[in-house]
C-alpha cells in the first residue's frame, strides 16, 4: 500500500530521534525509583554524595541505552502520533501558504 505524505525523511528521522529521547526521559525516571530502593549506607558500597551521583548517571545511561535499543515500545507508539501530527502541519501550512490558490 503507497501512501502520499508531506513528511520528509528528515523529518521521520528527527521525529524517530524525539520518541526514543522521550522513552528514554520515562525510563530514567522509572530507573530512578529502581535505584532508590537501594540502601546507601550498605557495606557493600560507601554511601554519600559520590554514591548518589554515581546512580543518577548510571539510572540516565541504562535508560538511553534501553531506549536505542527497542526500549519498552513507547517511542514506536509515539512515533505513528507525532508522524500524524507532522502531517497535519505540514498540510495546514500548504494549505495556507501564499504560494498556493489564486496569489501564486
């Protein structure tokens, strides 16, 4: 099935960028709350700021990786919504544009 649509490729690609930036903002999140189930003044580790600042990056760089990675599906849900919104623009400014209809 060939559909006609307004969306450029660069387009599709920075919209591909955006979904997987925000599925990775939800999974730092969710990694986040994982983390602070943790106790920090456990022998195993030392504790203190070093310790907190230590999860926080690693919390932020599980959660990208998760989400370049297929991450849990929410930049592919995403990404039909923001492609459809894309759409939408880019018909409206046709449709509006000085360029078009009886002022060529």
């Amino acid at each position: 099935m060939n559909t006609i649509t307004s969306v450029t490729p660069q387009q599709t690609l920075r919209i591909r960028q955006q979904a997987e930036e925000l599925e990775g903002v939800f999974l730092n999140m969710l990694t986040k709350e994982m983390f602070s189930g943790i106790k920090t003044d456990d022998e195993n580790f030392g504790g203190g700021f070093g310790e907190d600042t230590w999860r926080g990056m690693q919390s932020e760089q599980l959660a990208n990786s998760m989400a370049q990675n297929g991450g849990i599906g929410l930049a592919d849900q995403l990404m039909g919504e923001m492609l459809a919104l894309q759409e939408a623009a880019n018909t409206s400014k046709s449709m509006f544009s000085p360029a078009s209809g009886a002022y060529k």
